[in-house]
C-alpha cells in the first residue's frame, strides 16, 4: 500500500533526513522517500501501519503531519 504524507516544518536535507529515518524505523515500512521541495513523503508500507503510527513517527522528528492521501 503506498500513502504520500504532507509535511509541514522541513526546510533542509537534514530535515529530510530525519523524517526518512523516523520513518524507517516504523516495522512494516517497505519505502519512504522524502521531496523536501513539495513537502511530503511517499511511504510504500503494509496493511498493518496505521496513520497514527505515521503521525506519531514525523511528530517524533520535529515535524508537523498535515495530512494523508
């Protein structure tokens, strides 16, 4: 299943960075490549993430989950 997540508070690499990582580090996450230009996360992942646990993933890097498409 692929979601793309709208993120709000990126303003470098590093940010980017850190949502990648934060990302990652939820089990079950196949993907997840950051466009710090149009400010979102695409994330390939199973059926057993939930959006709270994306939520909570970018909240715990610093940043502001906006949204999920």
């Amino acid at each position: 299943m692929m979601k793309t997540l709208k993120i709000e508070g990126m303003s470098c690499m590093h940010c980017a960075g850190a949502v990648t990582k934060a990302l990652g580090a939820i089990n079950g996450l196949r993907d997840a490549k950051v466009d710090l230009e149009g400010k979102t996360a695409t994330v390939e992942m199973s059926g057993t993430i939930t959006e709270d646990m994306l939520r909570a993933a970018v909240e715990e890097a610093g940043f502001e989950l906006v949204g999920i498409e």
